[in-house]
C-alpha cells in the first residue's frame, strides 16, 4: 500500500459512521458492500515442499497504515482498473522488492469495523517469486518457518484460517472488529472461490 492510499484510507475511515453490529447474524452478508478491496499474498519457499514444517513463508512488520506494528503478509488495497492478480503482485514488489509469480487466490476475508469502515480482502500464495526480500518504508521482511508463525503478533483472525491457508484449502470468513479486538466471527473451507461465499 503506498503513502498515498495510506493518507487517504484514514481519511476515508475518519469519515465513517459507527455501526451497531456485534454478531455476524446481524449482517446480511449478501447484501453487504466493502468500502475497500485489498490483498494479501502469501509467498512460501522452497518453489518444490520437502517437508511443511521446515516450509518458510515471507511475512512482514507493517509500519504503517492499517494494522501498523503487526506482523502480516504483504497487501493493499486495489487501485484504479487493476485487476486482483495486478494488485496482489504491486503490493508485494512495493513492500519487499520481490516479485510473485502466478500468485493463486485461495481465500476472501470479509471484515466489518465498529467504526463503520468496512474491507473485503482477497487472499493468494504462491512458492514462485523473483528477487530477494529488502526492508522499505512500508514494512520490514520476515522469512519465517510456517511451525513459528508468530500469531500473537497479529490479527486475531489470522490463526483461525492460516491453517486452511497452509493446507491449499479455500476459505471464506467474516469478521466484527472493534479497533483491535475480533467481537464475532464465522469461517468456512473447502468452498469454491468463484461463487458467492456469502452465507
């Protein structure tokens, strides 16, 4: 995410109204639109698995935007006319310098705010990529071990589906969330990622 769409995704959530949902029954989730689209990919090494638990997956420490000081995956939110696979590879060469290739979309993470600000967020991995990982203004790599994830330094939500991640399984969620705190959930796997998700 640049400095940019920083600025402007504070700005646009200063502008939003609080809502009174604290359980996901309340929402009519087919109904429901994200003020924003965003990524998140996943880039795991080796390119060929010998064994999972000695698999690596490249995380961050986000500095800045949402969810600054946490440890996640690199993403943004979706710009101009780009298309999912375009913002998910920009992200990832923006904030580490490396380049995803043939990115796989394996989950959608639907996420309401008590704030009123509201996010869609595709999820992708892939085990090809080019370049090396460097530290920028955004975020600062962490080449980690998928059996030392580090979950309780980030969202609460990501312990929940990063199994399924892990496991190629697609996976669809939504989430309530109260600044930092996740207030209800509902997740599902095995779902088929080009139909409607939404309960």
């Amino acid at each position: 995410m640049t400095h940019t769409a920083d600025s402007a995704l504070s700005a646009h959530r200063s502008g939003t109204d609080p809502v009174p949902w604290t359980c996901c029954d309340d929402i009519d989730w087919p109904r429901w639109q994200p003020q924003d689209v965003a990524t998140l990919t996943f880039v795991f090494r080796p390119e060929v698995p010998v064994a999972q638990q000695t698999d690596e997956i490249l995380l961050i420490r986000k500095l800045r935007g949402l969810g600054a000081g946490k440890v996640n995956g690199p993403g943004g939110r979706l710009e101009g006319d780009e298309t999912l696979i375009q913002c998910a590879v920009r992200e990832v060469q923006e904030e580490l310098g490396v380049t995803p290739l043939d990115p796989v979309e394996r989950g959608r993470l639907d996420f309401q705010f008590a704030d009123g600000y509201s996010l869609r967020c595709h999820v992708f991995s892939t085990r090809r990529f080019h370049g090396s990982a460097v530290a920028t203004e955004e975020a600062i790599p962490l080449w980690t071990r998928v059996d030392r994830i580090p979950f309780d330094q980030m969202w609460a939500d990501d312990i929940l589906w990063f199994p399924h991640l892990l496991a190629q399984r697609p996976f669809v969620g939504q989430f309530i969330f109260d600044n930092d705190t996740m207030v209800d959930m509902r997740l599902r796997s095995d779902v088929d990622l080009n139909l409607d998700m939404s309960p």
